[in-house]
C-alpha cells in the first residue's frame, strides 16, 4: 500500500511539473490590429495571443496574460493569415547536367528517365533565398517537392524560415509529385521517355510493376516456399499512390493535357490533384464531377500590348493619344478581341473554377516571387475576385487541399499560430510584411 501511494504521488507530482512548464513558457501578445480571416470577417482593434506555437485567444478587449510580450500595432497594422503555397521548388538542388551518353537509352534506369518517387524533399533541402523571399511575401507555410521530370518525388509540408537549416517539417510524404515531362537530356545524352505518349506510356509501366511488385510481396509473406520478390525503393515509394493512402499532385496546364491525366485516373484509380491548371476552366464541369482540386498557378501570360496601353490612356484620359487616334482594320479588331478574350480567360481561371464549386488553392508551381505582387494585382483588377477571394484561396482553401485546415489557414483559437503582418491591407499599392509569424516564431521583416 506505501509503494502504490509513492507511485502515485510521483505521477501527480510529474504532472504538476509538466503544467508549470507550461504555464511558465513566455506568450507573446500582438494587440491593437486589423484582423482579416478567409471568411471575409474582419476585427478591428483587435489582439492575437499565441504561446508554444498555438494560438490561445483572438479577439477585443482581452485579458493579456502577465507574462506575455506585448506588441502594440497602434491600429494601423494588418493581420492575414499566413499564406500557404501548395506546391514549390524552394530549397531543391540543382538538376544535373551534362549527363553522360547511355548505352540503352531505350531502356534508361529509373533516375535517367525521370522516375525518383523515393525522392523526399525533407532529405534534399538546400540553401535557397526563396525562402527569406517568401516570408516577405507573407508565406508561412509550404509544400515542398524535389525539382525533377516526371515523378520527381514526394510532397511535404513545412513551416518556412529565411535560412534552410531551420525549415521546420510539419508533415511528411503527404503525396506524389507528377508531370508529363519527358527524361533528362535532349539530343546528345537522352532517354526514353522523350516524347508525350513515351510519358504515358512510362507511367503505365511503372504503375503496373509498382502493382505486380507489392502484390508479390503480399503473397510472398503468405507463401514462403514462392520465390522472394525483388524489392524496389522507387517502386515501393509508388505503393501509397496506388492504394489512394495520398493524392498525386500531377502539374498540367493544356486541356488536352488534363484530359490525359483523367483518363490515367480512370485506369489507376488514384486520388488527384490538379497543380498549376491554366486552362482547367475548360474542364470544369469533369473536375467538379471527379471532385478534383486545383492548386492553381497565377502564373498567367501578360497582356497584349495594345491593350496594356489603352489601360494607360484611360487612366490618364489621354482621348488624343496615339493609340486612340490609331485606325484599326475589321480583321485587327476581330484579332485583338480573341486575343483578349484568351488571355481574360486565362486570368479568370481561378474565379472560373469557384464559381464552378471547385475547390482551389494556391501553388506557386515554379513562379518566381519576385513576380508575385505584379500577378495579384492583375488577377484583383482583371478576374473579377475580390480580395476575400485572394484570402481564402491563399489561405484557407490551400489547407484544406493538403490536408491541414485542422490546425491551418484561419486565425482561429486552437490554431497554429502562423501569420502575417502587413503594414495596410494587403491588395493596396506597395503593401509590405513587416512581421511574419511562423509555428509562433518571430521574423522581423522590417518592410525590406
């Protein structure tokens, strides 16, 4: 009976010790913003208290506990939440170059025709000055795959930092990366598969040993006396894909493209989803009936000349400029406004497939951020989408697709504590971060 009330009293007593360790770990308090969540809900005067990464209370008038570090916004800062881009390069190596000739380029291994599914980003990550320039654009979060060609390698989630080394993993192997690029090489050093139907054709093989190859390891176990499998890490990494444990994130734009790839869906099975899109408007209807997402690129082509200079004059009501008073034939006029009609097309995608019921996120799918800022502000002037639309597309849908809304894409109590803060609303002209919030650590951005 002693020893039972010893063991006891030491199990109450570790307890005790865990929950002082918890309440003595600093909170930090971000009082007096602007507060802008997917929904469209936006709080004024508002305070965020976050402690350990979690977000403990969002609202007005809060008790601020007493050992938290306070940080006034003097109403004048704005707060997102943190941006998740679905589907980035950042931290890749390089790919190779300057391959050496094959003997059998008709039959390439595995890496050498663009096959490397056993690929993990978490492994690979280099330096990269994205990932500071990403903080900057008001990214918290991102998923990650291997710069490659047709199966690059898995799909990871991590929080971002400015230096690589303190990338934080949150979620591993969350899916396949795919495309229909064709092997490494070109003409001098090449390999099968160098051409779109090669790349079907590759894929199917490679899906239907993945299948014989894990088939055989099931009956193998159940019969010892057959003959032991040849086992396969590439091979092996596709057995998820295949029994739908996760998504294959395939990146396609042409529509005739994305009509492939469904009909590899209904072959295989796989769960999809649909990365850069830029013509998946036109499917529209199917992706909605398939329930397909889209992580859609916003890496659309720019606008036709002649009408970025009438953009011009109307803005400066230049009714005698050179462009106004420039006489167009009937077949120009007609040229220009299927010209236009496309490339608007192009720049709706996104507001096209929400209208559709399609939920769509956000990759940045080889898009420099550099660019970034530009593409917004066409896409906010030009598609028809508000900034409500923006938010929740950044933010709230994008966690969604990879599976994270449970602790990401709002600023919500209970959440992950990762978000952004802006010195004006974040669709105004040279709107910068100043503060970025990621799994509750601090990077001062200055606005730089």
């Amino acid at each position: 009976m002693r020893k039972t009330f010893l063991i006891t009293a030491l199990l109450f007593w570790g307890m005790g010790v865990q929950q002082v360790f918890a309440q003595t770990t600093p909170a930090y308090a971000l009082k007096n913003v602007t507060i802008h969540n997917a929904d469209g809900s936006v709080t004024e005067s508002a305070t965020i208290v976050w402690r350990n990464g979690v977000i403990e209370a969002v609202g007005t008038n809060l008790t601020i506990p007493f050992d938290a570090y306070e940080i006034d916004g003097g109403d004048s800062l704005h707060v997102y939440p943190g941006f998740i881009d679905g589907y980035a390069i950042w931290g890749s190596p390089e790919l190779p170059s300057n391959l050496p000739d094959l003997e059998d380029p008709g039959n390439p291994p595995y890496d050498r025709a663009g096959i490397q599914p056993e690929r993990n980003p978490s492994e690979l990550l280099t330096e990269d000055k994205s990932f500071e320039a990403a903080l900057k654009a008001g990214f918290t979060t991102a998923a990650l795959y291997p710069n490659g060609y047709m199966l690059p390698g898995s799909v990871e989630i991590f929080y971002l930092s400015d230096d690589h080394n303190s990338v934080e993993l949150l979620s591993d192997k969350v899916g396949m990366a795919g495309s229909f690029d064709t092997a490494p090489g070109g003409w001098g050093s090449g390999a099968y598969p160098s051409t779109l139907m090669g790349v079907m054709a590759k894929f199917r093989q490679v899906m239907f040993d993945a299948t014989a190859l894990q088939q055989h390891i099931k009956y193998y176990s159940q019969n010892p006396e057959m003959p032991a499998p040849d086992r396969s890490r590439v091979l092996e990494a596709l057995f998820p894909v295949i029994n739908k444990e996760v998504p294959l994130y395939f990146e396609v734009d042409q529509k005739e493209h994305i009509e492939r790839l469904l009909k590899l869906q209904d072959e295989f099975g796989f769960d999809l989803v649909i990365v850069s899109g830029k013509e998946a408007y036109a499917k529209a209807d199917e992706l909605k009936r398939r329930n397909i997402p889209v992580l859609a690129s916003v890496d659309f082509t720019d606008a036709p000349e002649w009408y970025k200079n009438m953009k011009k004059e109307e803005e400066s009501d230049e009714s005698d400029s050179e462009e106004t008073k420039k006489e167009i034939s009937e077949e120009e006029q007609a040229y220009r406004d299927k010209q236009l009609e496309a490339w608007k097309m192009e720049v709706a995608n996104i507001k096209s497939l929400m209208d559709a019921g399609i939920q769509v996120g956000y990759a940045s799918a080889g898009l420099e951020l550099k660019d970034l800022s530009g593409k917004i502000e066409t896409l906010l002037e030009e598609s028809g989408m508000s900034e409500q639309n923006l938010v929740q597309v950044l933010t709230a849908n994008t966690a969604d697709i990879l599976g994270i809304s449970d602790t990401h894409g709002s600023i919500t109590k209970g959440k992950n504590a990762s978000f952004s803060v802006f010195d004006k609303q974040m669709s105004e002209e040279k709107a910068k971060v100043l503060h970025n919030i990621t799994n509750g650590i601090i990077h001062e951005l200055n606005g730089e």
